[in-house]
C-alpha cells in the first residue's frame, strides 16, 4: 500500500509518502537486525524480565507526541496504573495489549512475546501523520495516519496483535522476511491477529467478519485484508484502487525479492495461507482459538520442524501432522486442515 501511495502521490502529497517510507524502511531494518540475533546475543540487548512466580503481564504505553525519538516518549499508562489521563489510542493499545497477552497466555501457554516474560512497550502517537504500526523487534510503534486515507493504527485489535505476532514469530521459527516464508510470517501474524480481535469480542467463526484493519482504512465499505474472501478487503479504493491479495496457489503473484518487490510480496501472497486457515476455522466451527489456532500454534512454534525459508507445502505439511498429533490420525480436525489448504490449492 505504502509503495502505490509513494508511486502515485501528488507533488504536494510526496514529502509524506517519503517519509513514511523512510519510517517504514528503517523499522523493517530495525526487525530483520533482532530476527537474525541468537538468544544470547537477544538477551545482551533485551535482558529478560526476573522471572515471577506467577507469569503476569508487564506492559507500558508512551505517548511520542508527535516525535520520532523513542527515548522521548511520555509514560502515560505502565501495568494496570494509568500515569496521565488516557486518550483513545492509550485506551486501544490497553485493550488490545492486554487481549493479545491473555490469548497467548490462557490458550496457548505462552509468557509474553518471547515467552519469558517481556515487558511489552507500546509508543502511540509516533511521527506526524505516519501511515503504519510496527514491530521493530523490541516494541510497538504506531502512527496517527493521514486522517484521510488511514485512521488511528491503535484503531483495530487485530492489528496491534498481527504486529505483536511478528515478535512470536522472532522469538520461535523466525519465518526470513521475503517470498513464500515471508508471506507465511505475514499470515501468521494475520491469523493470530483474528482470533485476538475474534475472542476480545466473542465472535465465532461464523459471526466474524474475517476482515484485517476494518476500522485503520478509513470508509465504511473498506479494510487492509480479508481472510474471508482476498482480494476483496478494498475494492475501486479511490487512492489505493482493488486489493492484489489472491486466495488459492494458482493465483500466487511473482514480484522481485526486494524492498520495492514487497519481498517478493509478502504482504500480497500470503492472502492464499489467510484463506487456508479461514476455510480450516470456519469447517470446524465455534470459536477459532479453540482447535485451529492450536494447531497453527503447534506449527509455529515447532523449530525444529519449521525452517526460516518454509514454504507454502512446508507449513501446510506441518500443520496436517499437528492436526493428526493434537486429535488423532483421521480426526475431524486433521480433515479440516487438509480441506483448508486444499481450498487454497497449496
């Protein structure tokens, strides 16, 4: 998105297009750099938290004020006592900060990001009119947006757990960030960011709408992605045009593996994984968490079976044979994971 808005900007509109890009340019460094570190070297840049007794949820939002120089940010919210008065963006990163702990913690069993326990540290309010959250490998970041095209990123629960996600994925198999692995991160991530909206709202698979930033593009009839149905989360966008995702393998869109390329299209091609875990959810029905995501969970964090370069087949083999491990050979379960990527034509 960033790059067809850089491409296609007006004159009076490019210096914002830049430097969003620029933003976006140096938090992707910033990721890749923590993605590549051994847990030693992690750990020498990012002590772990003293382990408590009882795993509990240690999280601080700053307010940047408009400034791009983290060390600036204002305490405004630190683990349940709110410093200043909380704005709606404090109160967004709270809620989705904290749905995004619970969910990993009381389903899955996971402390935190990097399951020791880390302090999650959310920075609202960065830069004037930034375009995007990020993840850059230690912490949360999120723009204001241009107010015409974009809204708050704090705005969707979904996202702010997609981004936290990207931290889960460094911490476990560190899916490389281009082509087919890159597109599984940005699915995983996806995935994991619907079922945190799904359960803070109590949505079943049937009641949610499987849509990705419903409320960050701005418009009633648009979102960023939709799992249901890629290719569809935008459609005759009057900026952004239709949405590129496709749903099934056939369809997979070959861009070059660099910055420009989207990596090969990360953020693209991996509308195929979203539809095999939507179909795989939606079969089995009730709520996603419950059976999916634990399957997808158990494929996630199985690195000695989850490669950095997993493909497509890789990750669809994986989850089949979690599937088959968690509800036994023939199961249900095991079923509904094959008729999902089968859908997807992986």
């Amino acid at each position: 998105m960033s790059d067809k808005l850089l491409d296609e900007a007006t004159k009076s509109k490019l210096p914002m297009a830049l430097n969003t890009d620029l933003r976006n340019s140096r938090f992707r460094s910033d990721r890749a750099f923590f993605a590549k570190l051994t847990e030693t070297q992690r750990a020498a840049l990012i002590p772990p938290p003293k382990q408590a007794a009882k795993p509990v949820m240690k999280m601080q939002v700053y307010d940047m004020q408009h400034d791009t120089v983290l060390s600036k940010g204002k305490l405004v919210w630190a683990n349940g006592k709110e410093k200043k008065p909380m704005d709606a963006d404090t109160k967004n990163v709270v809620a989705a900060g904290t749905a995004t702990w619970d969910m990993y913690f009381q389903i899955f069993g996971r402390n935190s990001v990097d399951n020791l326990g880390m302090v999650l540290k959310h920075y609202i309010h960065y830069d004037n009119k930034y375009d995007n959250a990020f993840w850059d490998g230690q912490r949360m970041v999120y723009g204001d947006g241009d107010g015409k095209i974009f809204g708050s990123f704090t705005a969707d629960p979904d996202i702010i757990g997609h981004e936290l996600t990207h931290g889960v994925t460094q911490y476990e198999s560190g899916l490389e960030y281009h082509l087919q692995s890159g597109a599984l991160n940005e699915s995983v991530s996806d995935v994991f960011g619907i079922m945190i909206k799904q359960r803070l709202l109590n949505l079943d698979v049937k009641k949610s709408k499987w849509l990705i930033g419903e409320n960050v593009l701005k418009g009633a009839k648009y979102a960023l992605r939709s799992m249901k149905a890629p290719g569809t989360g935008y459609v005759n966008h009057p900026d952004l045009g239709t949405d590129p995702q496709p749903a099934t393998f056939d369809k997979f869109v070959n861009l070059p593996d660099t910055d420009r390329g989207d990596w090969g299209g990360v953020h693209i091609n991996s509308g195929i994984t979203n539809f095999a875990f939507y179909v795989t959810a939606f079969n089995l029905g009730g709520y996603s968490w419950e059976k999916a995501g634990r399957i997808w969970y158990a494929a996630l964090t199985d690195t000695q079976n989850l490669k950095s370069t997993a493909s497509f087949a890789d990750f669809k083999n994986l989850t089949i044979q979690k599937g088959e491990q968690l509800f036994g050979t023939g199961s249900l379960e095991a079923q509904a994971v094959r008729d999902g990527w089968n859908a997807a034509k992986v």
